[in-house]
C-alpha cells in the first residue's frame, strides 16, 4: 500500500528513463504514483503520463510561482480539465512567500480558485505552503466556512500549528524526504505529535531527496525511505506506516481505484 502522494514526473529530469524509474518504485513496494500539476501550459504533459502508466495518477493545478502567469483563473477551466478520469486532485495551489515569483495577491487569488473547484468537484486541493502560515491558515479557515472541502497540506514543514488547526479542519499532512534530514528536528518533533490518520508521504521528485540519497536527484522508489523514518519517528513497523499512509491517501482521493 506504498504511495508516493507528490511527484513531477513530467519534469525534464526524468525524460530520458521514466519507464526505469517507474519500475524501480514498482520494485520498491509503491503500488501508485501521483504527479503534479504546476503550470496549465503544461498540463497535457502532466495528464499523458499517467495515461501512459495504469499506477501513475495526476493532479491539475497552478504552482504559486506561477501565479502571475495565470491572472484571472477561473474555477470553471480547472473543473473541466478536472473530468479526465486520470485526473484525482486540484493543484498544487497555495502560497510561497519565501521566493515569492508571483505577487502575493495574484497567489491568493489563485489558490482562492483552485480551492473553490476543488469544492465543486469534490476532489481534494493540494496545498503548498512556505513562509505563508497565517495568509494560508485565513484563506483555508474562510474557504472551509463558505463550504466544506478535502485536501492536504503537501511536504509538509511549517509550524506544528498550521498542521494541527490544518487537520482540525480534515486536511492530511504529507510529509517529505526532509524529514529525513539531521536538523529536522521541529519537523520530526511535529510528525510524533501528529495522528497517523492524518498523515500521507511523498518524495515531491525530483527534489529533496530523502537520506541516504541526499544531494541526488528525486524519484518515487525513495518514497520508501522517507516512510521508514516516519514509521521510526512514529514507534510502528514499516508495514504498518504503509498500510495506514496507503488508507488515508485512498480515502482523500476517492477517484483512485486501491489496488487488489
């Protein structure tokens, strides 16, 4: 029941073996793949690859960085992309204030978008979040109020309030190779405080990659060492971390059959 939750496989680091790396995450135990959506030019890319691959699942979305890029995103775009039967989730929206390539307000009313189509079709919203807990906690906390919708708070690494008032509100916490990382320490302090129920793991490949492959490009297989340091940090058997991470993220997205 291994899932890599977050990937870009259409990124141009892996064109040249994405057969070889979708069979080495097969080899590892990771029964499906969701790759991601960040910009809507390059979408059709994104949605034939997980034609290509009867494991591999994607989202449609727009990456805040690349929210100057989309001024005036109407909702009604992402719901029909949205109907491709390969298509499970809407993003990754949110905000990112540490680099801040969009300007903030082109950022929110983005995200503000996604969340909004997200809420019609009942797919979940994948939330990126950097340097932006507060404006991000607002605009979750007045969407929620306007109308109920799922969705989780991807590589999860901000405060253990955003994740905790996050999960109040039936978000999931994903949590990434950085936990992996010596001087996580805050964030391996959240991870044990945080229910199982509410957690996922994800490589978001080509970054990030978990220790031991620190320094080297991404990919979903390493999905499975990111989920051995949970599971150490959480006090279960590796087993157990994957059929409970498994669960969760089949039941946020609906749409993708569980394997048998």
């Amino acid at each position: 029941m291994l899932v890599d939750s977050h990937c870009h496989l259409d990124f141009k680091d892996f064109a040249d073996e994405l057969d070889d790396i979708i069979e080495r995450a097969r080899a590892r135990g990771v029964r499906r793949m969701l790759t991601i959506s960040t910009h809507l030019d390059k979408f059709p890319g994104v949605r034939d690859i997980a034609e290509r691959y009867d494991d591999v699942y994607c989202s449609v979305g727009v990456h805040p960085h690349e929210a100057e890029h989309h001024i005036g995103l109407a909702k009604d775009q992402l719901i029909e992309l949205s109907q491709h039967k390969k298509v499970v989730a809407i993003g990754e929206t949110g905000l990112d204030y540490f680099y801040e390539h969009s300007p903030r307000q082109a950022q929110k009313d983005c995200f503000r978008a996604h969340i909004q189509a997200a809420r019609e079709t009942g797919l979940p919203v994948i939330v990126h979040t950097r340097d932006a807990d507060d404006d991000t906690l607002e605009i979750l906390t007045d969407e929620m109020e306007k109308g109920a919708f799922s969705g989780l708070i991807h590589c999860f690494s901000s405060s253990l309030e955003l994740a905790e008032k996050s999960v109040e509100m039936g978000l999931l916490i994903s949590i990434s190779g950085i936990v992996t990382f010596k001087k996580a320490v805050e964030l391996q302090d959240a991870v044990k405080q945080l229910p199982l129920a509410s957690l996922l793991v994800e490589t978001d490949a080509p970054f990030l990659a978990p220790i031991p492959h620190r320094g080297k490009r991404n990919e979903p297989s390493y999905v499975a060492d990111t989920a051995a340091r949970v599971a150490q940090i959480k006090g279960v058997e590796e087993s157990e971390l994957h059929r409970i991470t498994g669960d969760n993220f089949f039941r946020l997205f609906s749409k993708v059959p569980a394997p048998t």
